[in-house]
C-alpha cells in the first residue's frame, strides 16, 4: 500500500471516525529496538543470522546501511535479511539521522573496526545526549574527535580492539548508554563491568530486553540490579534464525482506535512473553477502562463507553507517553502521566511538545519538571505539529479520530517506525 504523503511540509487530514465502533485486525510491524539490537549482536557472531521479518524503516534502515558501510553484508528481501559477519573496516561515514539507538549503538562497534568512522546525522541529533557513550568509549581507551563537544558530529578513531575492564557510567537520561556498551561487551578483549551512578535509571524493561538478546547470541552475562552493575564475559557469538516480534509500543494509537470509537481491535502476533515495554499497555489500557484479552489469535482490545483517567508512573515505559497523553485528553476524568522527565530528551522535548500541541486544540494540559496533568476539555480542530517526532504524529491521529479538522503535520515522519503509518491507519479507521 503506497504511503500517500509524499512531502514533509504536508499537512495531513486525520481520518475522523466519531464513535463508530470498530472491529478489525492488523498486523503491526517488527519492533525498531529487537530489530537494531539483533542487527548488532548479528555482526559480531561468528555466523550468519537471519532475521525474519524484520522491521523495513527509517531507522532499521540507518543501522543496516550503518553496518554495510563497516563491511557486514546484509541482503535479502522485507520478509527476511541473511546478516553474514566481516571483519569490521574504516574508513567510513555513517549517518544516523535521528535514531537514538543508531546514534548509541553503533560508535562502541566501530570502536572494533580498523580507521576513521565519521558519525553525523540530523540537526535534532546534535542536540540529543550522547556524551556518556563517548566518554565511556574514551575511558576504555578509544580515541574520538568531537571537539570537546561530547555530542555529534565526531569520528571515531578505531584500531581493531577495545580492551574493556571496569566502567562507571551515568545512564539516567537513556538506558541505551548502557545498551550500547553491553551489545559489544562480548568483543572487548576482557568484556565489560558496567555499573549506572546518578539518578534513577529509566525504560528498564530495554536492559533486561539488552541482556535477554545478549544471552540468546550466546554471550555470559550477570546482573546485579541490587547495586545497578552488569558484567558481561568476552567470548564468540553465534548466528541465529529468528523472527522479529511486532513493536508492541507502535501498537498503542491502534490499540487507541477501540479505546476511542468503540468496538475492537485485534493486534496479531502479539507475544506471549516479552522483554518489551509496550507489553505493559495490556495493564495500562485495562486500567482505562478497556477490556483486553490475549489468546492465539493475539491482543484484542475492546473499548468501554468512555476512557478513564489514570494516574500512573511511565519512567519504566516512556515511549508510550504520547499515546496515553492523547486517551487522556479524551477521557472523562483527569490524569497524572509522572517519571517521564527523560522524555525532554528524546526525538523532541516530548513533555513541552504534548503539552503545547493538545493545548492548541483546546485541551488542558500543564506540563513540570517531570511529569504531565491533563485535564480533558472539549476539542477543536487545527494544525497538529510533529516536530520531526513520530510518536507525535501517531497522537495527533488518536485525537483526530473524534475531533474534525485535525491536521498533521509532517505526517510522514512516522516512517521512522512504521513503513506507511497513513495508508495503515486509514485501512482501519474509514
């Protein structure tokens, strides 16, 4: 289904359903965080991988060409890539858009390639927090150029090896600091130590999704999570077959479409068991009032006649904040989104964007520190902006689907996660 939005200054009517219940099924996409973990783990295996359906995106893309530019050969079709591991070689350039996992997981794999790897990316990119994975990497001996900036753009000096050994490193602004170094810890010639310092540690559920996969590639790891420390042993890796879960956190907005019109919706394949974070939106959904059952077929979703508030701490499983804000400023009583201060962070400042985007529809939203109140208010159309963030354009939809005139902006850069979010969304909502 082609992707109807060509353009990024486009603006995007939002289907508008109204309260006509729903009753479909749909398919969603491989997970951007398994699938850009396996692509690391995959490349430095001591045989081929194949990765079944794989997600086909904006940022899977980034990674894949990432490692292509270091040497690993990835061919096949969306329905399978056959990974064959290389010896990793400079000089290269890779671009890493906006992709927080791209930008954080592939400088310590460099590290382990012989000559100059240039890192740049988007505008956005040189703003995010990258200086804990730089300064880690320069602690374990590894030259980078970045001007004293601690941020992109920069070249990593590789000379074929890290040595690792003992590590102290401030993960409280993203867990993927700490991903990025354990996913290569097996190659380092005496495998890392890593203990987090500084305030609490966010999205745990992506380092116990980090060490599950480590352990699946064959690596030795052991984690104290009593005094924030994991270890990870050096030692060979082997290739897998294996299939990419759907990205159960790009599930929230479709889970929404019952929340919101009524009827149900039906995510196909959803795991039974899972590192996942999106996983929690069975609870958090349930405690909003919908009514949620996992069989064989997958997670179905049945909405209530409204949406309850929930007061409830994200800091675990902040990338489903945007989807919860939009049901709250749908819902029939207030809600109190708390522990999601890092999301100021990520692709945008997501806590000021929610608050100014559902504000300029006529919501009521009063944003602090670290957390969002959203008191439901009757809506209106108007331009819905994106700022370049996915998770944005996605709410934005959620609350188009029972207020007219909602248009988005920049609509396609759900492509980040999603092949084609619109034509997606409109298969099930006209």
């Amino acid at each position: 289904m082609p992707n109807d939005v060509t353009h990024a200054d486009e603006l995007w009517p939002a289907p508008f359903r109204g309260h006509t219940p729903v009753s479909s099924s749909v398919t969603i996409p491989g997970s951007k965080s398994v699938t850009n973990r396996v692509l690391i783990l995959a490349a430095q295996a001591k045989t081929p991988s194949t990765i079944r359906k794989p997600l086909i995106s904006r940022d899977s893309e980034l990674m894949s060409d990432g490692l292509r530019a270091l040497g690993i050969s990835i061919t096949g079709d969306d329905e399978k890539w056959i990974l064959t591991p290389a010896a990793l070689q400079g000089p290269a350039s890779i671009d890493v858009g906006n992709a927080g996992t791209v930008m954080r997981f592939l400088p310590p794999l460099a590290a382990l390639a012989h000559g100059d790897i240039s890192f740049d990316g988007d505008p956005r990119s040189y703003e995010r927090p990258l200086g804990p994975v730089i300064k880690a990497l320069e602690e374990l001996g590894i030259e980078i150029e970045h001007g004293n900036r601690y941020s992109l753009p920069m070249v990593v000096k590789a000379k074929g090896s890290i040595p690792g050994g003992d590590l102290i490193i401030d993960a409280s602004k993203s867990s993927q600091f700490l991903s990025a170094l354990l996913l290569v810890a097996p190659s380092m010639t005496n495998g890392i130590r890593a203990q987090h310092r500084g305030t609490s540690l966010p999205s745990m559920p992506h380092i116990d999704m980090t060490v599950q996969m480590l352990r699946d590639f064959g690596a030795t790891v052991h984690v104290d999570k009593e005094h924030e420390t994991w270890s990870v042993e050096p030692g060979p890796l082997t290739g897998l077959d294996l299939v990419i879960e759907p990205d159960l956190s790009n599930a929230a907005p479709f889970l929404s479409i019952a929340m919101v019109c009524g009827g149900s919706i039906t995510i196909e394949d959803w795991p039974k068991s899972t590192t996942q974070p999106g996983d929690q939106l069975r609870e958090i959904f349930t405690a909003m009032g919908a009514d949620v059952a996992l069989t064989d077929a997958g997670l179905t979703i049945t909405g209530a006649h409204s949406i309850s508030g929930i007061d409830i701490d994200l800091h675990d499983v902040g990338e489903l904040t945007p989807a919860i804000a939009a049901l709250a400023a749908l819902a029939d009583s207030p809600s109190h989104l708390r522990g999601i201060g890092h999301l100021r962070l990520h692709e945008t400042d997501r806590l000021a964007a929610l608050t100014r985007e559902i504000n300029g529809l006529g919501g009521n939203v009063i944003e602090d520190e670290t957390s969002l109140h959203i008191t439901p208010a009757p809506l209106h159309g108007g331009t819905f902006h994106t700022y370049e963030d996915h998770r944005l354009a996605t709410a934005g939809a959620v609350i188009g689907l029972v207020t007219p005139d909602v248009m988005i902006e920049n609509v396609a850069t759900t492509r980040k996660t999603l092949p084609d979010f619109p034509g997606l969304w409109k298969s099930l909502v006209l």
